[in-house]
C-alpha cells in the first residue's frame, strides 16, 4: 500500500473540495491509503456528507495552519500543531510515504528540509516542475528552494531530475540541459559556465545535451532543464505571466461583437484541449527532490482537480521509490567528497 | 534633422525587405534624414527599383557583415569593413545619431561598447526591451549585455530606465522595480537583496515600487523593471518560447475538423488584433542604453514592417536626447565614486 497524506486545510480553496478531490484519488487507486491532514471536527463533518466509510481513510488532527504571509521557519517552529508540521512528523516516523500540501511554500519546504531531514550527499533539495511542452512535458529544477547555488548544487539537480524524468516521468535516457542564454559553451554568467564544465564531465549524467534556452523548455528538444532556484522561479512566474496574459488577450478578443462571440462558442471544446495542456493543475504539485520522504508541493490555488493528481503524483513517486534511488545515487557524492 | 543609419545587411531577412521598411518609415517623417549601410552595389540596385530619390537618402558602403555565429570581439577587429563598425564609426564621428541593426547580437553590443563608448558614470550599458503588457509596455533591462551584474550595475540600468521610460515612452512618473521570487524585500538571492537596499536609497529613482515577480511584466502594475542580463534574457526567451508554444497549441486546434476551421476564419481579424499587441517587430529593436548615441539592435529575423518601426523609435529616442539626458544623470556617479 502507499501511504498518501493530503494537507486539506492550508491552502486557499476550501477543504471540502480538496477532500473531494483526493477522495476521487482515492476511490480510482486501490493500493492507496489516504490520511487527510486538518482540523479533525472539519473534516469528518465534510467525510460525512459523502458515502465514503473506506477502511483506507483516516484523519489526522492539526488544527492549526501556517498562513500564506507568515515568515515559514518561525511559524514552523512556533505552530507546533500546524498541518505541515504534523504531515512532515508522519513522514519522518515512517507512519506515511508521502505528504502532499498546498500550503505557504516556504513552511513546506522548510517543514521537508527541517522535519523530514536531508538525504545524505544531498547539499540543497531542489523543487522539481514539470512545464507542459511539446509532446510532453519538461522538468526544470530548481524552482525556488534555493536562490543562491554552486555549481555542485546544479550538478545534484541534475542527477535528482534524471533519476525523476527516468523513473516517474518514464523518459527514456532523459536529455540533461543547462539553462543558459545561449548554446555555445562559453556563454552565460560564471555560475552557468562553472556549471557546464561540471555537468559536462560527471558520466553519471548519461545524456547531458548541454546547454539550452528558456525558449527550449516548452519545446522537445529537453527533457530535464537545470538550474538555480533564483532563475527557475523567474521562468515559472514569467510562464504564468504571459500565458494569462495570452489568455486575457484571448479572451477580450471573442468578446469584440456577435461574431467573434459565435465563432468563440464554436471553438470552445477545441479551447479547452489547449487549456488542458497548459493546466498546472494537471501534475498536481511539485516534489521536493532529495529529501527523506515524498514532499509535494501544490499551488496554494490547488482545487480538487489538482489534488486529486497530486495524489496520483504522490503515488508514483512513492511507487518507483523515488527516495532510495535519489540516495543510492546521491549518497556517493558524500563519499567523494 | 533626426540622422538615421540602418544596416541592411547582416540580419537574416534579405537587403530588399529591409530596406523596404526604411523607405517607407523615411516617407512618413520628414525629418529623418535615412543612411542604408551595406554592400554599395545591392543597396543602389534595389533603390532604383523603387521610386525614392529623396535628398534625405545616403548610401554608406559597408563590404563585410558578421556572421550570427562569428566571435563577436574577434570579428569586429577583423572585419574592420563590416556594417557594425562602419556604423558605430559613423555615430562615433557625430555624422549620425542613431544606428540600427539587425545584425550578430554580441557585434553590434561590441561595437556599441568599443567604437561608440560608454557614457562617462556608466559602466554596463544595458539591452532595454518593451514587453507588452496590459495597457501598454514594460521595459525590461538588462536583457542580455551583462551576464554578471553588481548591485551598482542594477541601480544604473533603473537610472537608465526610468529616464527612457519618461522621455520616449512618455509614461509620466514611471514605476521602477526590481525584478525578484517576491514582493517582501528580504526575498531573493544576495544580488537582489542588496540591490533593493541601494535601489530603496536612491532618491533619483523617484518611484521605486519594489520587488516584482516575472508575472508583474505583463501586468499594470510596473513600467520598469530591472534585473541582470542573464536573468532578463532567460524571461525574453521564456517569454518567446511560452508564446510561440501556445500559438502552435491553438493553430493546432484550429485546424481539428472543419467546424474549428470556420470558427478560426470568423476569429481572423480578432485574433489578428492580439498577434499585433504580442508582435515584438512593433517597436523593432531595443536600445542599447548608455552609449555616446542611439544605437538599436533589432532582432535577427527583422522583416520590413520591423525596421520600419525600429526607425520610428530610433527617431523618438534621438529627438527626446536620450544621450544628453543619460549623460547628466549618470555622470553625477561618477563624482560620488
């Protein structure tokens, strides 16, 4: 079985309807055990207005939450009884194999790096997305976790998100790229070049293609793009940016006159094929790469819809251990240093 | 007169489309006087097919052009006839004020920097990008001449920004940002934490909004936004590829089955509307601030209807005296230093 826990309670929408979601989750997997994470009272009153008595259900009490605003650390530490802090403790003591939340970002990581503990030879667990791309999607890392990094760092990343891309993703010799501002090798600042020569030489990263431009994540060119968590995050929040942008745009436009209008009403069902292509939604949430259990965290706007993937994320990642592959591969590191 | 010089001849598109543009844009304003830099024999060729013999038109022969792949540097003392350097020569010798070019990105960069010279108090002169935006433009910069930047980099390029902001694109009081993963100042990596403190305590810049996120570019909120080059050339070629990406998703749907392609012919002249708003040709280049003289570097894949508009702000950005208005402000730092 593959012990899933759900924080139904921190992130933005309601609980009911992440409940929904994961119970969906739930009802389709019969080799999950679902625990939901939050206030006790809230949740079973929600559990009872649905037909699910699944003996695969449990609830576990926390009944406090970590707002978005917060400083992560201190309302870590503070908050004793916050749900991230009671899924990261299930995780630790091994009463669970994976914690999925929606909550203040920097309390989940901070609750992974802090409560569930580091793997040995990993120096900083990166945040890994997928970004929709031709036929496919692409992982880039890191995404936000650490804003500062060496080149070691991005080397880890590396290895982290091949061992993802191969085993999660099912890629086949998953093509390894830096994410650079040009292809030769001398472009870029100095942790990019400092990060090729490293990247280059280390023949653990099986198919290193070098590197590529912020343009190439959303083609099918790369399957696995690295780089520091300052940049990843500026690509994420540019991605969203323009593709709203596009969609406002879009949007302002079939609703110039009758016409447009009509032809708008026309296109729909072959509109929302594009809009699920390019949904956040559909993987559910990011994992946390390297740390000691499966940490995936959701967009604070999660709504049911990406719970409900979140937990089918979290069940392949728990599935294709994830864990023990990332520290059989990152626990030699350790060793050569 | 406003003095003009485009280089026709080192972008990818051909001579006789690009020079095409120019004639049309030096049609409409009669105070340009239009110098086409390129190959005597192919540029006087392609004139006498069209019926411009106006007194406000010169030709410059420039044997030699840069390849996209060429070493810039190298190839610049090499190629001493290249239209790069016959350009920038041009500029530097005051015989005209603003020169355009399609050409190797790094070249006309390097010929900016070496042949036409930085502004005493500058000491990296910045790509300045318009991104389209709700409403508007964003100015982005640096987009890629300075892969590594310092803090006192970051607060001259807000410096540079803010002065072309007001003046060529005529936003009065412009909101100047820093480009950061969050809008609380102690966000971000050590390069934005302590570029937001000298950013914060500089009373030139007059409307120091803070930290924006790669979203915020698309946005109302912001009309300049500052981050190094390696940072802003990754969210240019994000932002291209994020575009292009959703551009082929909905060309694809349009084209599913015979009711999509209707609706699609019926959206046309709508949709054309949003292309022009997200259409990078229609400012045709971006400025490379901080030089002694207009120097604009427009994409490699110019057409026409792109230089045409290079032209125009080319125009605006020497009628404003951009330069002037840069050396007064800038050369103030050197006396701090």
């Amino acid at each position: 079985m593959y012990r899933i826990a759900v924080d139904v309670m921190s992130g933005e929408k309601n609980p009911a309807e992440l409940i929904t979601g994961a119970l969906q989750a739930l009802k389709e997997e019969p080799e999950i055990e679902l625990t939901l994470i939050g206030g006790y009272d809230i949740i079973s009153e929600e559990l009872a207005k649905t037909d699910s008595d699944s003996k695969r259900l449990k609830i576990e009490n926390a009944d406090q939450i970590i707002n978005m605003d917060e400083s992560p650390i201190k309302a870590l530490r503070k908050k004793k009884n916050a749900t991230v802090n009671v899924g990261a403790k299930l995780l630790k003591e091994n009463k669970i194999d994976a914690f999925i939340s929606p909550g203040n970002t920097g309390s989940v990581m901070a609750a992974g790096l802090l409560r569930v503990g580091r793997i040995k030879g990993v120096s900083r667990p990166p945040i890994a997305i997928q970004f929709p791309a031709v036929n496919g999607s692409t992982l880039v890392l890191d995404n936000g976790a650490n804003t500062d990094c060496s080149p070691e760092n991005l080397r880890q990343f590396a290895l982290m998100g091949q061992l993802y891309a191969e085993n999660v993703m099912k890629v086949e010799n998953p093509r390894v790229a830096l994410l650079n501002i040009g292809e030769e090798k001398s472009k870029g600042n100095n942790l990019s070049k400092e990060s090729f020569k490293l990247l280059n030489s280390d023949t653990r990263i099986k198919n290193f293609i070098g590197n590529v431009e912020g343009r190439d994540i959303f083609s099918d060119s790369v399957d696995v793009v690295v780089t520091d968590g300052f940049v990843g995050n500026v690509v994420l929040k540019t991605t969203e940016g323009a593709a709203s942008f596009f969609l406002d745009l879009l949007r302002e436009s079939f609703q110039t006159n009758l016409r447009s209008k009509l032809a708008a009403l026309l296109l729909k069902p072959y509109l929302k094929k594009v809009l699920k292509k390019i949904d956040y939604r559909q993987y559910g949430g990011a994992p946390l790469l390297g740390v000691k259990g499966v940490v995936i965290i959701s967009h604070g706007s999660s709504d049911g819809t990406a719970i409900y993937n979140a937990v089918k994320t979290a069940k392949n990642t728990v599935k294709e251990d994830i864990v023990s592959l990332i520290k059989s591969e990152l626990e030699k590191n350790e060793e050569l240093e």
